[in-house]
C-alpha cells in the first residue's frame, strides 16, 4: 500500500494539477472533449501512448486527473479511473477483468443493482456469481472453483450496516491468489482503506459522501497500476468516463470531506443510541454501537461508524408508511451521504429489485428503514424522526 507523503486532510486539500501560465489558486475546470497536436509527430506519438498526455476526455482530463490521484492517496492505490457512476465503476471493473466462464464470489449483503448485475446480466456472458452469508466468512474457501477469480463484498453493507472482516477477506483471497475487491462507499477512504487489509481494488461512488451535497453521479476504481490499465483500456473504448465538471465538483469535495464526515459520523451515533431506547423500535444497527453484531470488527478497522444507520419499526409496512408520510424535515429519497439527511425504504426503493426471499435472507423486511444522517444539528434530526415514530 503506497503511504501518503502528508496527513489525509492535508493530501486532500494540497493535490491538485500544474498551475497554468495564469497561476491559478483553485484548479480551473477543463471543460474539453479534445486537446490540440503541436503537430504530426506529436498526434502519431500521443496515440501511440509514447507520451503520456490528454487527447481526449474519453481517455482522461485534467479534471479526472486530478480527482483520481487525490482518491488514490487517500485509499493508497497506485491508479484509478473515474466513471460517470458508482455502477458504471462496478460494471466496468468486472467487465474489464473477467472472462466467459469466470466464477464470483460474493456477499449476499449488497447494492440491490449490483446483485441484479450480477444474477441477470453477467450470465448473459457465461459469468455467475455465488454467494456467502457475512456470518460465515469460513463458507467462502468451499465455493471457490477453477474458475473463480473475484471475491467481492462492501463493507458497511447497504443498507444492512453490516461489518465484514476485511483481513480475513484478504488472507482468503491470498491464499487462493484470487482478486478482492471491496466496495468501500459506505466508509469512504477517511474511515478505511480497504487495500490496508488486502483488497487489490477498491470501489466507490463518488455521488454519495465523496459529493456530498447531492449534485453529481460519479464513480471510481481505484488499485494496482497492472489491474486500473485492464480496465482503462476497456473503460476509454466502452465510454462510461466521468465528465470534467463532475471531476471538478468532486476534487473540491474531497477538500472537506475529513470534516464533513466527522460531523456525520457524530451525529450519526447520537441518533443511534436515541433509536435504541425508543418503544416503537425492535432493533438498530450503527457499526460503532456496542450492540453492533461486528462492533470489534468495525473498531478495528474503521475510524468512526458512517453516516448510516439502519433500524426497524414495530408493526411492519403499514406502520413504515406512516412513519415516511409523517417526515417533515429530512427528505424522503434514495441517495446517501448528503449533507441533508436522508430516510430510505429499502424494501420499496434501493432494493425493490429482489424477490421477498433474497431481501429477507440480507435483513431487509418491510419495516426496515435506512437513515443517511446529515448535517443538520442533531437536535432537529431527532426531533423529526420522533415526531414521526409517534405518528405510528
């Protein structure tokens, strides 16, 4: 793992691009689907990839240019490349690296897209996928095949905050020589560096923490320079790049997310621990509450809990329909990671895809609700949301 020169916040605010002639404070954006040839030798030499320089967007920007390296100091990768969403990144990754007839193995606990990807669309290409349950990591070295190649997992999970043991993980992945590829948006890189513990590729979507405020979809793959040039050279012909002004909003996003995300993570516990002791809830899952089934795990490898915390109401559907009508000041959506507090219905939205058994078997029920705490002050957060328990 590659070890920053400076502190995290520090890399965060200080890695930018060259300055221009105009010495600019702030990067500008690079708003350009081309770059001019200072002549013949300099066009044939550039697309023969003898000098390393922008030609076109497609392929990279300033803009993404400098996103990418600020993610990969912050996650200690060596490369990355930035995509126009968080599943265009996880498409992309398993695209560019895998073959016909290859072998997943994956979390059962993951983004309801990608589970669809990963049982109705990369069979389409002879790829299959199976699952192990995150209670029973052991499970995992009885489903490896010849044909494996990948294990896959998030840790938190969505929208489950589950904690995975990333060590573990990556001892079985070593072992096996096998790909470990952790999507590591729930954390974001100021909470956990997923190569730390074994990963080869990190995975994130930079429309949610990364952002922010809600304004752009974003993704990006992050690891080794062998494995970022395999799936470079498929992302620059397939086209799923993210766009400068996208990478230009991120870059200064990245600047406060150290702040912002301790803020989250501190209001994030506190309404954790009132939603334990309320009468209307069975059960609350938050990675750095001491009830948290993976507690030990999550202090061992993570800096703080998240923004998100996952809880059950009594009374099932219609006491969560109640309870979302009756949301005055958070909002009612799907995104995560914003600065505005966020309430979620699982069952009905994010993971609407899956059949009944499959959310069951993750924990998704019908009274499952997922809060993105924001950063509004605590005190109204909680307001709204008792408020809205005693409307059930």
């Amino acid at each position: 793992m590659k070890q920053p020169k400076n502190k995290f916040e520090t890399e965060a605010i200080r890695t930018q691009m060259e300055r221009t002639k105009f010495l600019e404070h702030s990067s500008p954006m690079y708003l350009t689907s081309s770059f001019v040839f200072e002549d013949a030798e300099d066009m044939r030499a550039s697309f023969a990839e003898e000098k390393d320089r922008n030609i076109y967007s497609r392929y990279s920007n300033p803009n993404s240019s400098e996103f990418i390296e600020k993610v990969c100091k912050m996650e200690g990768a060596e490369a990355g490349f930035a995509f126009a969403s968080g599943m265009a990144a996880v498409f992309s990754t398993f695209a560019a690296l895998l073959d016909s007839g290859d072998h997943i193995i994956s979390a059962r606990n993951i983004f309801g897209s990608t589970h669809t990807l990963f049982t109705q669309f990369l069979p389409k290409w002879g790829i299959n996928t199976s699952y192990f349950e995150i209670k029973n990591l052991e499970s995992i070295e009885a489903m490896i095949t010849p044909k494996t190649k990948v294990i896959y997992a998030e840790s938190p999970t969505n929208p489950g905050v589950d904690i995975l043991d990333l060590q573990v993980l990556g001892n079985i992945a070593k072992k096996h020589q096998l790909l470990l590829v952790i999507d590591n948006c729930f954390a974001s890189p100021y909470l956990q560096q997923p190569i730390k513990y074994g990963a080869d590729l990190v995975i994130h979507s930079g429309t949610k923490l990364m952002d922010g405020q809600g304004r752009v979809l974003a993704g990006i793959t992050v690891g080794s320079e062998e494995l970022i040039d395999k799936i470079y050279r498929f992302s620059r012909i397939t086209g799923p790049a993210l766009s400068p002004f996208n990478a230009w909003v991120l870059s200064k996003s990245l600047e406060t997310l150290a702040l912002r995300v301790d803020r989250h993570c501190e209001n994030a516990l506190k309404l954790a621990e009132f939603l334990e002791a309320h009468s209307s809830v069975n059960w609350v899952k938050y990675p750095f509450l001491k009830s948290h089934p993976q507690y030990k795990i999550a202090k061992k490898q993570m800096k703080a809990g998240g923004c998100v915390v996952a809880f059950e109401i009594q009374g099932g559907l219609k006491a969560g329909q109640k309870f979302f009508n009756s949301i005055q000041l958070l909002s009612l959506s799907a995104n995560l990671g914003d600065a505005k507090s966020i309430v979620t219905h699982p069952a009905s939205t994010t993971h609407s895809k899956l059949s009944v058994e499959d959310r069951i078997a993750v924990g998704i029920t019908d009274g499952t609700v997922r809060v993105s705490v924001g950063l509004e002050h605590i005190d109204d957060i909680i307001k709204d949301i008792s408020q809205a328990l005693a409307a059930i």
